[in-house]
C-alpha cells in the first residue's frame, strides 16, 4: 500500500479515500504524516522534505508547476513530480470566451444596454458594430498541451485557419516549432496563449514580438500572466496597436481576500480588454474531475505507468 498525503481536507475526501482503498493509504490534513510517500500539495515547503524521509513523488493538485515548487524539486531528482490537467475543457472555453467576448463587444455591448444605449450595428442601428468575425480567421495555439488541442479543435468548430506552436515535434504543416513564432505572429488574427511558464517562456511575447501582430489581432491569455510584457501589452492595447485582448491570469495577485488591482498599469480602463479573475480552470464539473484524476494519477503512480512531469523544464 502506498502512502498519500493530500493538503487539506476537500469535500470530495472520501470519495477519493474509498476509490484508492485497495492500493494507498490516505491521509489528508495540514499536519504531514512523516511517513508519506505520495504527497498532493502544490506549494510545499523545502522544510517539509527535511521530514518526509520517504517521499517520493509530489503531485500538484491542478495544471501548470509553481516556481518555488520547481525550484526545490530541480534539486531532488529522486523525488518525481506530476500535476494534474483534470480542468482542460473548462479552460480552454475560458480561452474562446474571452476572445468571442472581444470580438463581439460583449461587455462593452451589455454595459451600454444597460443604460438604454444600443450599439452600432444592433437591431435598431445599422452598421457593422466592430464586431469581428471569427469564421475564416488565422488562430494560433501558442502551446498544444491538453489544453491547446481543445482550443484547436473549438476553432476548427468556428471554421478558423488554426495553425498551433509546441516545444517539441512531431510536427507538419499544421503543428509548428517554436523557433517560427516570429514568423506566425504577423499572420495571426487570434491569439490563444496556453504555454506553461518557464524559465524559457517568461517574457516570450516581449514589446517586439507584440509589434509583430497585426492590428485587427485579438489575444487570448488563459497560461499565466508573465508570458507577456505586462508593459508592452498595455501600451499595444491602450494605443489600438493590436485589436483587443481577453484576460484571464495576471501579474498582480491578492495576498488575501481584499481588492487588488490584476496590473500595475490600468487595463481596467480599456474598453478592448475583457479581464476575468484566473477563474478559466473553474466550473461546475471541476472538482469532481479533480478527484477523479488524482485518483487515476495515484494508481498510475503505484504501478509506474504515470509520467512525471520535469522540474527542469516547468511541465
């Protein structure tokens, strides 16, 4: 019987608890067992691994690895490492959500109804509005993991021309390399950004990469927030140098629950921005799919068919 210490107590505790009780001991609370050697928690402390003598895999409990977590698995290659991609679906109908909130106006367009003004292009108006159609449109999936794939696939659905970006191959004429962003971006109507954060994707979409979209182009963010100059990203929205962006993960974050403003520059004020709380990983299904995937992972673990994860690259 392997055993699996979980970071707190969910709802789901027994339900995971009773799926897994043929092969693993599970534990879950604040107070570690010392004897753990599954541990699910995605922030541990390196003074944890000080007292967990039998640990030997940490699995991070939802998609993409933290930094500090990175770190101080980068220096143990004994112990593996495995996250989760259980909230893909909900994740990547963030990414499409926020670029069709973009490219119909929706939020500028509910908030001016609201006050009995009816858009350009309404029922009453003639015109084309701005809005954007997305059928025929060029789409690239910076990033085809899990969560890239549904994007393309939900573009396909729009009749988009979707050409997708991953690390490694294989590759043809549809899935790039890397190496071709600069390339790709000038021809990039929609941008859909799901890319880990790594030491290699900090800073990837920079001031000169942004320049290189065209100006009608729309941003999709849903990976994390330091993929893009936080700068350059603004000055390109606040001067219409790029067509909008929709914005799920930031810079900025709270340290409780109190306000906290996402930037340190004011996108709240751009009506070409459409911003949501990091919630793209968030439904209905969520936590019941989180159970459940943690539950194959460990069984996975146990038998040694799950693939770790790499501390070194960040996914």
């Amino acid at each position: 019987m392997v055993r699996v210490h979980f970071w707190g107590t969910p709802e789901w505790s027994q339900q995971l608890a009773d799926s897994l009780s043929d092969i693993a001991e599970c534990r879950f609370g604040e107070e570690v067992d010392p004897n753990t050697e599954v541990l699910a928690k995605g922030r541990p402390a390196e003074e944890e691994f000080a007292t967990l003598h039998a640990l030997k895999a940490v699995v991070i409990p939802f998609a993409g690895i933290p930094v500090q977590t990175r770190e101080l698995l980068a220096s143990r290659p004994h112990i593996k490492l495995y996250n989760l991609h259980h909230n893909s679906a909900d994740t990547a109908e963030m990414a499409v959500a926020l670029y069709m909130a973009v490219a119909k106006q929706i939020v500028v367009r509910d908030r001016n109804l609201r006050t009995g003004m009816w858009s350009e292009g309404s029922f009453m108006r003639s015109g084309s509005g701005g809005s954007i159609r997305a059928a025929g449109k060029r789409a690239l999936v910076l990033g085809y993991g899990a969560i890239g794939r549904r994007i393309a696939k939900a573009c396909d659905g729009m009749d988009m021309k979707v050409t997708a970006i991953r690390r490694n191959g294989p590759f043809d004429d549809r899935i790039r390399p890397l190496e071709e962003l600069d390339q790709l971006l000038p021809q990039t109507d929609a941008l859909f950004v799901a890319l880990p954060l790594t030491t290699e994707t900090e800073g990837l979409m920079d001031g000169r990469r942004i320049a290189l979209l065209p100006e009608t182009a729309i941003v999709s963010n849903i990976a994390r927030g330091a993929i893009f100059d936080e700068s350059a990203l603004y000055d390109a929205l606040r001067s219409n140098r790029i067509g909008g962006a929709g914005i799920d993960v930031w810079w900025n974050y709270p340290k409780a629950d109190e306000p906290c403003f996402p930037s340190n520059f004011p996108y709240h004020e751009l009506d070409n921005v459409v911003m949501t709380p990091h919630v793209g990983g968030a439904s209905d299904a969520t936590e019941d799919d989180r159970w459940r995937a943690l539950a194959d992972l460990i069984r996975g673990i146990e038998d040694g068919s799950a693939k770790p994860a790499s501390a070194e690259l960040g996914y």
